[in-house]
C-alpha cells in the first residue's frame, strides 16, 4: 500500500507504476519507501517524488537508465550519478510524464552501521557537492524515521524505524558538544573583527555561513530532532519547543543583512554573537 499522502495528490497509480522499475535497479533483498518532503507532508508544487531503494547492490548506471527509458520514453532523459563502484549511494532521477521523480539508493549495510553508530553518538559529516556545508550521517535517521515505508519484505525498514525514535541521548550530547564550540568559534575571533574592519565581505560571509550552520545543528539536537537536511529549514524551524526567541527571522536578518558596509558587517557581528550566547545558555540550561 502506498502512502496516504501521495494517494491524497492522485500520485498512487505512478508510484504503483514506479515500483517494479525501482525494485530492478537494485540487486538481492531490497526494501523502497517514500522519501523527501512527500513523506515530511511538506510538499509543494515544485516538490520531486523521492524514492529511497534499500539494498546491497545495484545496477550500472548505464542499465537504470536503459530501465527508465524503456518505461518512459526518451523524454524521461534519466541522470544518474553517485558512488555505484564500490556501492554506497547513487540515484537515478528522471522525469514520468510532468513529475520529477528522484531514486536514491542507499547501502543496507551501511546505514545499518549509521543508526547504531549513531545511537552510541558517533556520526560522521563528509564533504559532498549536493550538501551544502556536508552531510550530516545523522540524516539518515533523520530520512528513516520520516520516510513511508512501501515495501519492505524482510521487515528491516520497520525495524530500523523502531531503532531512530526516540532520539539518541548519546547522539544529542554529542552533537551539542561540538557544535555549540563549533558556534562560538567565529564571533569574538580576532580575524573576523578584522575582516569586518575591512570590509572583507567574501570572508565574511562564509564566516556567517559556518556559524549559522553550527548553530542550527546545535538547535535540532537541543529539541531531541534530526535535523533534517538543508531544504525548508525555516519551517522546520518553527516546529521546535526550545531555541532562542524569533530565531527563523532573526537568521533571515544576518544572512541577509543589505549591502556590504563596515557598519553593516558590525552589526551582522553583534547580531551572531548574540544569537550564538543564547544557544549556547540554551545548551547549559539543558
């Protein structure tokens, strides 16, 4: 059965129809769910259909895309790309009709090895062109715990389910950990007084970036939430119980604070360093 919310926006027979297709992308037992803002119910109009295939081997490139046009047509014009050699995670994304549909396939194995290691609070944030300040491992607990399982024959998506909710007490104190220090690493630092004297606006920004990102992941974990990946994080953000007052608005504000002056950027200082200090209380407080 596939889920509610897609069958409420007419898209159950495509996804009846996606099934087999994705089911040969890969090789051996495999497990499909519903991912991305489908499953979150947060979809909109410019929303792809995700797919998640969970497996321990897959088909070449070449060979999905072949599956896909033979369905589709050469409209379809299927992408693929990721890591297929040794397998970690790939997709396959493509077009049926007017619905942008995106595959991604993910190692069983290893994100087996993700959730436990992320129950004992490791995780790992690796460098990739799609994530914008990296991947997070934790977002795949994050991809789990959202995602609407539809087929799952060995009953391991389910019990991978049980295993991400509730939130890992070792994972929030370790995400906490690094990256309240991660936080306050910039506002009070010398080089970036500097920078802001100079007006050095390209350093600048990044600084603000980096900042900005310690702190949201430092907010997901003090609410016992995965964070969810980089889309629609204001969103997501208004959800959360414990966070510094009008925090949305006030990093719209830094982020995009008007032309580059140096009062400008002094302001955009004192506007980070006072957003970090109340996390950071937060953090203490909890």
């Amino acid at each position: 059965m596939t889920a509610q919310r897609v069958r409420n926006q007419g898209l159950d027979p495509l996804v009846h129809r996606l099934l087999p297709l994705v089911r040969g992308f890969g090789e051996g037992p495999c497990g499909i769910a519903l991912g991305g803002s489908w499953a979150k119910g947060v979809a909109d109009e410019h929303s792809d259909l995700d797919l998640y295939l969970f497996c321990n081997a897959v088909q070449p490139p070449a060979h999905r895309e072949a599956m896909v046009a033979r369905e589709f047509g050469p409209a379809a014009d299927p992408r693929s790309w990721g890591a297929d050699v040794p397998f970690e995670e790939c997709g396959t994304d493509w077009m049926a009709g007017s619905v942008r549909v995106e595959c991604w396939m993910r190692n069983a194995g290893d994100v087996e090895r993700t959730i436990d290691a992320c129950g004992q609070g490791t995780f790992a944030r690796t460098l990739s062109v799609w994530a914008v300040m990296g991947f997070f491992s934790y977002v795949a607990l994050s991809d789990v715990r959202a995602m609407d399982i539809l087929e799952d024959p060995d009953g391991r998506l389910a019990r991978w389910k049980s295993l991400v909710d509730p939130y890992p007490e070792p994972l929030r104190a370790a995400v906490l950990t690094r990256f309240v220090a991660e936080a306050a690493f910039w506002p009070r630092n010398p080089h970036y007084a500097s920078a802001v004297e100079r007006a050095d606006s390209i350093y600048t920004s990044a600084i603000v970036q980096q900042t900005v990102h310690a702190v949201l992941q430092a907010v997901f974990a003090l609410n016992r939430e995965y964070f969810p990946g980089e889309k629609k994080l204001a969103g997501a953000l208004g959800a959360l119980r414990s966070q510094p007052a009008a925090t949305a608005a006030r990093l719209d504000g830094i982020l995009f604070p008007g032309a580059a002056s140096v009062d400008m950027l002094r302001a955009q200082r004192r506007a980070l360093t006072e957003l970090v200090d109340e996390v950071a209380a937060l953090a203490r407080a909890s």
